[in-house]
C-alpha cells in the first residue's frame, strides 16, 4: 500500500507540474487523483487500526475527529470534517464515515445515556472552507447525507422512513470542514420552527 501511495503522488505531481499553468483537463485529473489518494490513505490507516498496530492508548483516527454530547434531550454529534460529495464515495470513505459517525455516538454514550425517539429530526450542518472559487461546488442535494442517516437508524430512531424521522441539510463557509449533527425530538422542532399548515385547496 506504501508503493501505491507513493505512485499516486507522483501521478498527482505530473499532473500539476508538467507545466506551469495545467490546463483544465489535467487540474481535474489531479481531482480525481486526490479523490483516490485519500481512499489509499484511509485504506492504509484502517488497516494500522483494525489489525492492533496502534502504539497503545494511541487514539484512533475516527475517535481523533469526533465528539458527542447530549444537552437537554438534544443529541450533538460533531465531526471535524465535512461531510463528502456522492462523487467522493468509495467503500473506504463510506467505512470511515461510520467509524467517525459511531466515535461520535460513543463519546455521547460515554456522557449520558443515549436517547431514543419515537419521531427525531436530524439537522445535518455541513461546514466547508472557502476557497478561491469553489462556491458553484457546494451543491445540497449532493452530499452524501445516507453517511449519517443510515448509522444514526436503529439507535435514535427506528426506521428512516417518515413516521419515524425527518431531515435538514443546511451549509455554510467556515475557517476549517466540519460536519454538525444535531438529533432532536421532532416535536421539540416544530415548537422552535412552528408547525408547517398546508394552504387550503
């Protein structure tokens, strides 16, 4: 895996390097060469993790990322990265993404005990660095919002399905990525929004 990581980087560094201004062509290239470089990395520190060659008492790097907390019957899970594109999927990511969102849950646990809703509204807050021109890029409807649905299901909530949860997906620029997951009763939501009524017909 070492090898790979290496050969990743310097495909990365032709693509940047070979001139110097790249064209589009090769800037997207080295787009999708990241995208694969960082499932290699994650790759390489799950197997450090899952096959005991962390130093011991060493945090893992989901329980380095994540924290939890529970405040009046609201439930805060925060990662310090922001939640990835669909694009961005592989099968390393998705697994990194449920360490990170379970290290997050426990840290909760660790606390008090978790709740469980009969009805919850998840409020996902997705918050990315601003960079030079990536305003076009932060598409809602883009993220990968399952990532944390389906691995808050069964332990906050029963089902996804609508007599047992809704969802929010909001965003906004910060300094640094991080990803806030806010669970709460649904009927405490509606209090603080006020209860949608539907026009008359």
């Amino acid at each position: 895996m070492n090898t790979d990581l290496r050969k990743t980087l310097k495909m990365l560094e032709k693509k940047l390097m070979s001139e110097d201004n790249p064209t589009l062509a090769d800037l997207c290239k080295a787009y999708d060469i990241i995208i694969r470089l960082r499932s290699q990395l994650l790759g390489v520190i799950h197997d450090k993790e899952d096959f005991g060659l962390l130093v011991p008492m060493e945090p893992t790097l989901a329980d380095s990322l994540s924290e939890g907390t529970i405040l009046d019957g609201v439930v805060t899970l925060t990662i310090r990265e922001p939640l990835p594109t669909i694009k961005e999927l592989t099968s390393v990511v998705q697994d990194h993404w449920l360490k990170l969102v379970h290290a997050a849950i426990d840290g909760a646990a660790r606390k008090h005990p978790l709740p469980h809703f009969e009805k919850a509204f998840v409020w996902i807050e997705v918050i990315t660095p601003k960079y030079t021109d990536n305003a076009r890029l932060w598409d809602t409807s883009n993220r990968a919002v399952n990532l944390i649905i389906n691995n808050l299901k069964g332990i906050f909530f029963t089902d996804d399905n609508h007599e047992h949860m809704a969802f929010a997906v909001t965003g906004k620029w910060g300094e640094k990525g991080v990803t806030i997951v806010r669970v709460l009763p649904f009927d405490k939501w509606e209090r603080f929004t006020g209860r949608f009524e539907p026009a008359s017909p």
